[in-house]
C-alpha cells in the first residue's frame, strides 16, 4: 500500500504520522505525508502531477481551507470555492489514477442547525448548516454526495469520517482563527505571562464532544484499512463526555497552572449551542476502543504547547 495523506502537515496529518511512526503502521504500507508546499489542490494540474509523483493506492484527503467561527462569519464564499476545488481534484484524481480507497475528513458543523440530538450518519442531508459556516459545511457535504456517485458510477472505495471537535499537538493555536480550544489554550498562557484575566468568548455554556488527534489517528488507520461502508462514519467520544466551553477552559487553567479570573465576553458569538453526535456506529464495530481521557488530553497538549510556544503561536 502506498497511502498519500493530503493536509499532511496539519493537526490530524501529524498525529496520523505520529501513531504510525510509534509502531501502528504496518510492514506493507508506505506512508507519504503532503502538504500544500508539495501542491496547491485547488489546482487540476497540479493536483493530478502530485498523483503521478507518488502513485498511491489508497489515500487520506485532509487537506481543506479550515478556520474557527469568526473567520468562517467572515469568509463564507472563499470557504465554499476553495474546498470544492480541492476535494473535486483530489477525489477526481483518485479514480483517474485507480487509487483502491479514499477517507475523507468531513466535520459536525456539516449536519443541519436545526434538528434532533443526537445527531447520526443519516442525518447529514436533512436541513440547512448553521449559518455562520455555511460554506465550508456544504464543501464538506458535498464530499458524501461525490463519494456516492463514484461508488454507484465506477464502483469505487471513497468513503469519509465525521470526527467531532478535534484537538493535540501541531494544531492551530492562532487566537483570531483557530479553533476553540487551541484559542483558549494560547489565551491562557497570555494571560498567565501578564498577569491578566482570561477572557473567553460567548456565554462558556454552549457544548462539544472533543477528540484527542491522536484518538482520531487511531481510528483514521482502521477506517484506512478495515471500513467497508461508502457512508460516512462519526468518529467520536461517547454523548456523555461532552463538555462546556467553561469546563474546557477550567481544564485548561489547571493544565497550565493559571491562577487567575476567567470572564466571559459574552457580546461575543456563542455559535451553535450544541451539535451532540451519537457514536453508536462507531461502538458497534469497536466496542472496546479507549479514548484517552478528556483532562489528560488537554493536559498532554498545553505541555506540547508550551514546549513548542514559538513555532505553536504562529
């Protein structure tokens, strides 16, 4: 197996790299990492020479145009052309080149605001996504929508994952951009060199399912090598392990020894209040997977942070 991972460089390329790496890759595969110096995916040309370059057998697409609430609020239309170009190129690529399967990375944000918890893989379609990230949730559903149509047209493997709110080592700690918890990771540790308060954003009460990047890499090698399903499956904690953003925040604190005030800015956007998903699909075929707690976790990510504070803050 030759297994080309697009988005190679980012929060989950690094810990797939990683777990493989720590003695979970096999003796057959051959692993090669990309990124977007490697090629620019929004282009056809470019996208296809990377194929021919490496010519893999099966591949895990994560490369994607990604950012936290408000650069979603801000950029809807960039989030929707530029992540179609990309998963259009590399999907198409893959069936040009007979590439065995792809695993594709979609998100929660893509399932409709406006439904029922929790949410499962049947749910995809069934309404609207939150508006504040419409266009990157529709470039992502529309993944779903190709893998279908490459299966029911040239029988082909492509599938996708659905991981809930991932977090680790070599995320994008980017206060303005990123993502919750890596923000509020950078906040704290601000606030602890100035002897400030730490400020969150919204009310602390909206609530998400967080899972450790390493968890997720996990379970990216038995989807890679075991899941036989076209339709997509959620890779997530169970429901009863999500958490508040005020408990994630507090987990933080005591993580980075941060003494001080926590204040919620709450003229801030909360986004959506919950998007509660069922792992039940993912129980029924590994009933015994382990995810590492949620506070040891946060633990081992504020450490990595901390560590790697010059290269982490950019």
């Amino acid at each position: 197996k030759r297994i080309l991972v697009t988005g190679g460089t980012g929060l989950v390329g690094r810990a797939i790299e990683k777990v493989v790496a720590d003695g979970e890759g096999q003796p057959d595969e051959e692993w090669i990492f990309v990124s977007s110096r490697d090629a620019d995916l929004t282009s056809s040309s470019e996208t296809k020479a990377l194929f021919e370059r490496h010519k893999p057998t099966h591949v895990i697409h994560l490369a994607a145009m990604v950012g936290g609430l408000f650069k979603n609020i801000r950029s809807n239309l960039d989030f929707w052309r530029t992540n179609i170009h990309i998963n259009d190129n590399v999907l198409h690529s893959a069936h040009e080149f007979g590439v065995q399967k792809v695993v594709s990375c979609l998100s929660t944000c893509i399932f409709p605001d406006k439904t029922t918890y929790p949410i499962d893989e049947t749910m995809i379609h069934n309404g609207p996504p939150h508006s504040s990230n419409f266009g990157y949730s529709y470039a992502k559903r529309m993944i779903d929508v190709q893998n279908r149509g490459y299966s029911e047209q040239h029988g082909r493997r492509f599938t996708a994952v659905i991981p809930t709110n991932v977090f680790g080592p070599h995320d994008n700690f980017n206060i303005e951009d990123g993502h919750v918890l890596p923000g509020l990771i950078h906040k704290v540790y601000l606030a602890k060199q100035s002897g400030s308060a730490l400020t969150v954003w919204g009310t602390g009460k909206p609530r998400r399912q967080f899972i450790y990047s390493l968890d997720l890499a996990r379970l990216f090698l038995w989807v890679l090598r075991e899941y036989d399903e076209v339709e997509p499956i959620i890779l997530s904690v169970g429901e009863e392990d999500e958490v508040s953003i005020r408990e994630a925040a507090e987990a933080i604190a005591e993580a980075m020894e941060f003494r001080g005030e926590l204040v919620f800015d709450t003229t801030k956007s909360d986004g959506q209040f919950k998007k509660t998903a069922s792992n039940a699909k993912l129980r029924r075929y590994l009933p015994g997977f382990q995810f590492t707690p949620f506070r040891k976790a946060v633990k081992e990510t504020c450490a990595w942070f901390n560590a790697n504070y010059a290269n982490a803050r950019k």
